[in-house]
C-alpha cells in the first residue's frame, strides 16, 4: 500500500512534521500507521503524531516504496513547501516550468502541456504561457479544400498549382506550420463554402470556382485562415441545423461578419422523414434567427446536413444565398 503516492506522502509528512491530519486521500495510511503502533492520537481531533522510537521504521518503509524521498523533501524544504499532496504538485509544477527553455522556438499545444503541464490535455497557465512567451504555439490544424481550380500555391519564391496537387491528393491539404512558414494561396474563388461534416464536404458535387473547405465543429482556425486570404469573396457556412450548429456559425462570424448562414425555406421537407428530437435552450436567442431555424426550436427538433447532400434544389440555393438578394446572415 506504500506505493501509493497519497500513502507516501502521509508517511513524509508524518516524518517532517511529526504529525498527520487525518485526510479521505489517506484515511487507510492514517488507520494502518495507528494500528502498527508507530503513531499516537493527540488532542486534537482526526491527528496522529509520531512516536518517536519508531521514526526509524517509517524512513526504513519510505525507503523501500520511494527511493528518492530525501531529495524531494529537500526540495521541498528549500522552497518552504509543505509535505503535502498540493506542495508536492506546486514542486512538481514549478520543475516543470523550468523545461520551458529546453522546448524548441515551435512546439505543438499538446507536447506543451505535456512537458510543462499536468498531462497533453491540460490547459497550459498563464505562468507557463508566459515561460513560453518566446516561443511559438500550435495547435498543427490541416486544411482540407476541395475545388482548388484557377488556385496557387507561393512558397520560397516558388508557385504551385493548388488544382494539380489536389488531383495528386484527391483534395489539397496545407498545415498550419505550412502558413506560418510562409505559403500562401493565390486567387479568387467564386465563394467560399465552410461545411461541417466530412460526408459533406467529400460528397457534393463542386460547382466551378467554389472553394470547398472543411471546417469540423468547433476547429475553425483553418477558416480564420483562409478569411484573412480571401477577405472579399462570398462566405456561406453549411453546416447541421441544431443549436450547436448556430453556435458554431455565431463563433465564425465574430472573425467573417459577413458569414452567411445555408438555411434554405425548403430544409423543413425532411424533417418529417429526417428530423431528430432535440431541445434548444432558451438562451440562445433565436428571435432575429430565420424562421425555419425558429420553427425548428419550436418543434423540439433538429436535422443533420448530411440528409441535404444530394437535393437537386441545394447548388441554386447556395448560389442565391451567396447573391446580394440571399438569405440574410443571423445576427451574432
């Protein structure tokens, strides 16, 4: 049981301080030391302390489940730390920050955290952001554009034609360090389609001059991307009718304030045969949202756009929708 960490560290507080509360993390250290006979109650409630004769057996125990024990207590001690799960984590942390500087100047968000974070998934603190202020952060997203026709591609001095390389591909990639680096696409496409869903986006058929991008969810840093390249093209996001859909939309259009939203009237014909049940919470706001979108919260329901893929009334739809005399964009 000693090589539990929360049991290690009652046997190093107990050594250091002489004593030991009584926590849910180490009730069955806190029982089992109390049983040995190494501890004593005090008078004060939920409280060990240790009896001297036996602070021998306790270093004898930490030495066999932790061999490291006195560096880490020194340094504990040295930072005036306590002997304690949260002062071994603040030891813990701030080693961590000093690897900061062995990172290299570009490091993804994930190895980031992992190196200097509690794991890959941890949200990096202002402390460590600030250790990697000089450094470069990415998250290492990848574009995926389709219809990349009369498009190129610059880097280094050097062009290349994005509708070749799409055909190598089967659909043109670029990565985020790819940008950062310096490639740049050239162009002017008709209009700048965001879709959501992958079936979507490799399933519809592309109109010319189209630009076809893949924008999963709440990933939208390729499309801030590419609205910084295309900032006067025509701009329709197609995505799932349900709240989250709407969120996601609002999120773009704070970057894309001319965003428009696909709703076209005719998308309530499948709700009968495609509409799922969903509830839509009253803090969205959906008064100045168009009326199927209202009439959708209304009935409690939602539909996938992977339903309006192959509707012969869906390119005339976007293509009006992308005109002057379109569907409306939602205010945010």
């Amino acid at each position: 049981m000693w090589h539990e960490p929360a049991h290690r560290l009652a046997l190093l507080e107990l050594l250091q301080t002489g004593s030991l509360q009584r926590r849910v993390t180490q009730s069955v250290a806190w029982q089992e030391l109390l049983q040995l006979g190494w501890t004593r109650r005090t008078s004060r409630q939920d409280q060990l302390a240790l009896v001297a004769r036996f602070r021998s057996a306790v270093e004898q125990v930490l030495d066999g489940s932790w061999p490291d024990w006195r560096s880490c207590l020194d340094q504990l001690t040295e930072r005036n730390l306590p002997p304690t799960e949260s002062g071994l984590q603040t030891l813990l942390r701030e080693q961590r920050l000093q690897t900061a500087v062995q990172l290299p100047k570009r490091v993804n968000q994930r190895t980031a955290a992992a190196a200097i974070g509690e794991h890959s998934k941890a949200r990096l603190t202002d402390a460590a952001q600030q250790s990697l202020q000089t450094g470069e952060i990415t998250s290492d997203y990848v574009v995926r554009l389709r219809s990349c026709g009369g498009l190129s591609l610059t880097r280094d001095g050097e062009t290349y034609d994005a509708s070749m390389l799409e055909r190598v591909q089967g659909e043109l990639l670029l990565s985020e360090r790819g940008f950062l680096d310096g490639t740049t696409i050239y162009g002017t496409p008709a209009a700048l389609l965001l879709v959501e869903n992958v079936g979507p986006f490799v399933d519809l058929t592309p109109q010319a001059g189209w630009l076809l991008v893949h924008v999963p969810g709440w990933n939208t840093h390729a499309a801030k991307r590419l609205f910084e390249q295309f900032p006067e093209v025509p701009t329709l996001h197609f995505g799932d009718l349900d709240p989250e859909g709407l969120q996601i939309f609002r999120h773009l259009r704070q970057t894309r304030p001319d965003l428009r939203w696909v709703v076209p009237d005719w998308i309530f014909d499948y709700v009968m045969s495609h509409g799922l049940p969903k509830e839509w919470p009253d803090t969205l706001g959906l008064a100045d949202a168009p009326p199927v979108i209202r009439k959708l919260a209304e009935q409690r329901r939602w539909v996938e756009q992977e339903a309006l893929v192959f509707d012969d009334r869906l390119w005339p739809a976007l293509h009006e929708i992308a005109s002057e005399g379109g569907e409306p964009s939602l205010p945010g």
